[in-house]
C-alpha cells in the first residue's frame, strides 16, 4: 500500500487535484469531509466543541454555523489551539480508520487529501507529499471570486496559514496550478502514471 499525501495552500487548487485524481482511480482519504462529519450535532467533537464554546456557535437545528466559529478562532490563537486539539483526534482516528479498512481491501494507492499535513505533522504518515502550488496573486483572486472577500481578508487568511513556498520546500513533487485545467490535469495524469508504473515495477 502506497499512501500519497496531498495538500496546498487555500485557493491553491488541492480540490481540484484531488478530483483530478478521483477520475483517475484514485482512492481519497478527504480530511475536510471527515472533519464536517465528525462534528455533526451530538457526536463527540461537537459536545466537546459546544461544550467550550458555548450554544451561541449552533444554528437553530443545532449544527454548528462555520461561519460564526471561524470568527472566533481566526482572531483568537489560542482558540484555534483549543478548537484543534478538540477536533485533530478525531479526524486522525478517522483517518486511520479510513487506512486501515483501504488497507484490507488491497488498495495499491490511498491519497490523503489533507490541507494541514504538514502543520500537524501527518506527512509522516505518507510516502510521497504533493503540494499544488499557485502564486500569491492567484490565490488573492480566487479568494475573492470565490468568497466574495476583501482583498485584506483574503490576505489575511492566506498569511494565517504556513507559506506555499514554505510546503513546496518539503514537498516530493508539485503541482504548478498557475496555468488552466488542462494544463494541471496534465502533470497530475503523467506523475500519476510515473507512480504506478514504478509500483509495478517493485511488484
């Protein structure tokens, strides 16, 4: 089993390749979709969530509103410390569970689709590390299309996360999303095809 962590930086266009990857067959292990499901009304993280910060985060049919949340820790460090080290348990449990079930299967190849890999550490847990990489002016630009952001709010969440150019440095390979789809789906499909020809190979 071979296990290809991916990540990039917000408006990078992760998602994208992440899709891109799916088409190609792909299984992705989606750290986003699990950390949405771990915090369903009820579940564990979410009492433990509500519990610290309070009923006024909830929307009327008790989910918790993202929006409301995200305020909250994206000016406050310590908060998104807290709110971290309530969910990043869960979400690695998941994980591992996701691996573990892939792994029985016999699955050659698992994606870890992952925005935080690094900063949490789980790039250890891969073999290879993609980063897909877009400069600053391109991810300010879709921020804002995409978000209806400011240009000082789409900025700032870019600043608030560790620099692309800092995730290329430890990346094994990346992916240039400067240019149009089809110029993304070209290098993802010809590393794609490079990895599993080499895992043949070993076979």
């Amino acid at each position: 089993m071979f296990i290809l962590g991916l990540t990039g930086g917000i408006a990078s266009g992760k998602s994208t390749v992440s899709r891109i990857l799916k088409e190609l067959g792909a299984d992705i292990i989606d750290a986003d979709k699990i950390a949405r499901n771990i915090v369903e009304p009820q579940k564990d993280a979410w009492k433990e969530i509500v519990a610290h910060f309070g009923e006024e985060i909830l929307t009327k049919n008790k989910s918790i509103d993202r929006i409301r949340l995200g305020n909250i820790i994206f000016n406050d460090e310590n908060e998104k410390k807290i709110l971290e080290s309530i969910t990043h348990k869960y979400i690695k449990s998941e994980i591992e569970h996701c691996l573990s079930v892939l792994e029985e299967k016999r699955t050659e190849v698992i994606v870890l689709d992952i925005p935080l890999l690094f900063e949490v550490g789980w790039d250890k847990m891969a073999d290879e590390v993609w980063v897909v990489y877009a400069d600053e002016k391109n991810q300010l630009n879709r921020l804002i299309q995409r978000n209806n952001w400011s240009k000082e709010e789409a900025k700032a969440r870019i600043n608030s996360q560790m620099s692309l150019k800092e995730k290329v440095k430890r990346a094994s390979f990346v992916i240039d999303n400067n240019k149009d789809i089809d110029y993304t789906k070209k290098q993802v499909s010809n590393r794609w095809r490079y990895l599993r020809d080499g895992l043949k190979g070993n076979d």
